[in-house]
C-alpha cells in the first residue's frame, strides 16, 4: 500500500445543508464555494433514517449502526436490562483508517467525535477533545505535543456545554468563545499540516455544531430583556459562525501541500428544535392529563423514567450520573406489565419494544405480536396532532426491523422504533389532540428542557476533491464517505459504482 498524496478531509460538525446552500447562493462562504466549483457538492443522508444520531459513529468505523450499535451516548443494554454509557468494550468502535495507520500511512485525526485515544504507539498526532462538541476527555499524542500546543496557542477555548435552561450572558459568551475556538483550531492544524504533512487529515470543527443547538435562534431566552445590539449579535451568531469556519477551511487549504486532495463534509444538519421528544412517552401512552394525576410517588416514578430525566444527567458529575442513570433505568418500568417504553434521544423520538427472548423480563412475543405492536404506536404516534393548525406533528415513524438486518451483529441494542418530527416547534403549539381524542394544552412560548433551539436535520453534504461514489437508489451516507477517504488515500479512482466490494478488501486489492 502506498499514499497517493495528501488527503485533507475537514467535518463542520452539523453545518446545515439548508444553510449552506443559501449562503452559496448569496457568496457568504467563498472557500466553501471553490470547494463546491471544483468538485461539486454532494448531499449525504443517514445510513438508517431515523438514527441520525448514530452518523459519526458509522463514518467512523465505516459501517452501517447495525454493525456497531453505537446509536446514541446512552445505549440500551438488554442483557443487563439497564441503559449504560456507550463503550467500545461492548460496542464496536474499530476506525475505518486503522489499516492506513497499520500500513504505515501517517495520520493526524484531529477532534473526531467519539474516537478514542490511539495509544502510546500511535505513530501520527491525534487531539481529541480540544474543541469538539461532544464531551470527551483531552487527550493528545504524542503525549508531549500538548504542551507544545498549549505554549503556542493557549489552553483550548471552546467552553463545556451547557445543558438546560439558557441566558443571553452565557449565549454571548458561547458565541465569542466559539468564533475564538474556530480561529485557534484553524492555527493548530495549519501548523500540524506544514510541520507533520500528514497522508491523512481528517479535522472536525465543533463550533457550527455547539453553536447550532443553542443560538439556532433566540427562541429559548426572553428578547423583551435584551437591548436591540445585544439581539442584533445574538440574531447573528450563526451567520458569524459559519462565515468563521470558512474561513478556518480556507486556512487549512492555504497551508496544504501542492496537490493535495481536500473536501471539506457534514455528516448531519441542523434546524428549529421542535421539542417533542420531551412528551413521548405521554404520546405514547395517550392517556387524557385526568388519568395520569396519581399519587406523588407514581409521578416521581414517572419523572425519574423520563427521557429528559436520562438525558439531563449530563449535568452531573459523570460518575454520579452514570451509577443513578443505571438504578433508574433498570427500574423505570414495572416490567411484569411494560409493553414498550421511550429511551432518551438528543434528536428524535426512540422506542424500545420490552420483547421477550430479547429482554430480562420481555412481554412481548416475537413475531405477529411484536409486529402489530410497533404498527399500533406508530399509529399512535402519527395520529397525534396540534390543536391549533390540526396538522400532525410527527413526519414519519421508522421500523428500524425494516432497515437493519435481523442478523446485524448490533441489531438486539437498537430501538425499534425512530420517531422523526416535523419542524413545528413545541413553543410555538398550545397543545396537541392525542390518538383517540385526549388533550394536553400548555401556555404559548413553552421552552425545551435542553436549552435548545436548535436540532439536528437528517442530512449533511459533502463539497470539494471527495469522489463519494453515489448509489443509485439513496443518498450517499457517512459509510460511502470513509470508504471514499480511504479510497483516496491508497490511490485515485473514478466514481465507481455503487455496488462495491467492502473498504478492507478494496485496500488489500489496491
Ligand atoms: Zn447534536
């Protein structure tokens, strides 16, 4: 195996094809424009609709998530009956570009979300969690580049995220620290690029992600509290945002080596939060508000089930967190008498069926039972509409049965039901009709329990010198993009077509 040049591949984590598109249109994103002039711009779409949260997994390990299972942090692990922290001691998280790195290819992966620490024989620069959005722990090898890092150009300065309710003073602050973070990890990698020249780049940039989820808009603060310039920067932060890292694309391209190949990618968007996925499981149940007033131990027990409960752990000290997230899930349910139940999600609304064979204490009969179980919550779930404009809420719910195959090794820890919602957001309803005519009405402008005014649309893009080979019946995904990187580090092809053999045999035969 030999390189064939160097390959720069940049990921604007969650930069909105929507968005991209217009501001190509208005030339806002000149690099990103070149990009797109000379090699066009592909749009990519999840490898399995509805687990979209799953996208970096699968690019990745170069794998669909019924192969790796890693479909969100906290993942659903029946043979203990008990949600846990996604880990690859039981998942699977093996990088599409080992065998680069085993054939003595030199890399550097730089804030790739959710790749782990190579270890001490690495023999390239890996930096993760220096300003990436998910939380991941700062590690750097070698060991002895972090100081070297840090004497140049400071500690990192993307801040920790902030889950739950918002302030403008903090969104200021995320949005100055998020425009510093782009410009010191554009100066990083410049510097990486032209002391280290790598065969592989491969750099993720956090801040259109970060940034995306709480300034989408100003929807989750009181603008009746703000002076006009601070709304005036707030309004912009985005446009701010994304102009930055252009320019951060623009950087690394300038310091690449003559005749490098770059592209620069999304593997997911972003758009308007709805904020359904806080009242799943009462769409779910369905029961008129009357029924579900209990005794204060039953809605503590349903308080502590809630997905927005799971979720909001984050807040913890992950230690903690992660012990009480395990006594809570495992005993969130009367499992004698649950059929199903909602698991947390950051980005759509996911169902577990309590099968039997497949969970501890599964009710539910494989087969005609389990099938018309999934049919009835999702007519459920479809039927479910806002009182006001009377226009359903939920876009379309996915049998993940349908989508992954039964003999997928990580078929058994997916849900079995992806709710995807339409873009109508929850403080912008008064209430919704439920499926057989019951009513939960809330006072207009109701916020989201994340903070969040922004959330993740399905589909991300891919501009520049990519070769992403194009099936002919779907959208590329993030697995025909490793593939496509890999590709192009071994050696140039034309777009192949899109049957192909798997990347390992492609590279033992290049
Ligand atoms: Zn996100």
């Amino acid at each position: 195996m030999h390189a064939s040049g160097s390959s720069i591949w940049i990921g604007l984590d969650a930069f909105d094809l929507v968005e991209l598109r217009l501001r190509l249109r208005q030339g806002d994103l000149p690099n990103l424009a070149r990009l797109a002039r000379t090699g066009g711009l592909t749009r990519l779409a999840p490898d399995v609709p509805g687990l979209h949260q799953s996208v970096w997994r699968s690019f990745v390990n170069g794998r669909p998530v019924g192969d790796h299972g890693w479909y969100f942090s906290k993942v659903w692990r029946p043979e203990h009956g008990r949600l846990e922290c996604a880990d690859p001691s039981w998942l699977r998280l093996e990088p599409f570009w080992q065998p680069l790195a085993d054939a003595g290819l030199r890399l550097a992966l730089i804030d790739v979300p959710h790749v782990r620490d190579p270890g001490p024989t690495f023999d390239g620069v890996f930096l993760g969690g220096w300003q990436a959005h998910d939380r991941h722990p700062l590690e750097v090898r070698p060991a002895t580049l972090l100081g070297e890092l840090t004497a140049r150009f400071g500690p990192p300065v993307m801040p920790p995220e902030h889950y739950g309710p918002q302030q403008s003073g903090e969104l200021r602050r995320l949005h100055r620290l998020a425009l510093a973070a782009l410009d010191q990890i554009a100066r990083v990698a410049e510097w990486i690029l032209r002391r280290e020249r790598p065969d592989l780049m491969l750099l993720a940039l956090g801040a259109p992600h970060r940034v995306g989820h709480y300034l989408w808009d100003l929807s989750q603060i009181d603008r009746s509290r703000l002076a006009p310039e601070e709304i005036r920067t707030l309004d912009r932060a985005l446009d701010d945002v994304y102009a930055a890292a252009d320019r951060a694309v623009g950087r690394i391209a300038a310091a690449a080596p003559p005749g490098a190949r770059l592209a620069a990618f999304a593997l997911h968007g972003m758009g308007p939060n709805p904020g359904w996925n806080d009242l799943l499981p009462r769409l779910l149940d369905g029961q008129p508000e009357a029924r579900r007033r209990r005794s204060l131990r039953a809605r503590a027990h349903g308080l502590r089930r809630s997905p927005l409960v799971l979720n909001a752990s984050r807040l913890m000290p992950p230690a903690i967190a992660d012990v009480l997230r395990d006594v809570w899930s495992a005993r969130m349910h009367h499992w004698s008498s649950t059929r199903f139940f909602a698991l947390p999600s950051e980005t759509g609304g996911l169902v577990r069926i309590n099968l039997a064979g497949r969970e501890p204490l599964g009710i539910v009969e494989p087969g005609a039972e389990y099938e018309d179980l999934c049919a009835e919550l999702a007519a459920r779930l479809t039927a479910v509409t806002d009182l006001e404009t009377g226009e359903p809420i939920v876009a379309r719910v996915n049998f993940v049965d349908q989508l992954v195959p039964p003999d997928a090794p990580f078929r058994p820890y997916l849900p079995d039901l992806a709710v995807e919602w339409r873009e109508r957001r929850i403080g912008d309803s008064v209430g919704l009709r439920l499926a057989g005519g019951a009513t939960l009405r809330w006072p207009r402008g109701r916020r989201t329990s994340s903070g969040r005014s922004g959330d993740h649309r399905s589909h991300g893009w891919v501009v520049g010198d990519a070769d992403v080979p194009v099936p002919l019946d779907r959208a590329p995904s993030g697995v025909e993009l490793a593939a496509a990187i890999l590709d192009g580090c071994v050696q140039r092809r034309p777009r192949a077509a899109p049957q192909r053999a798997p990347a390992a045999t492609r590279l033992q035969t290049a």
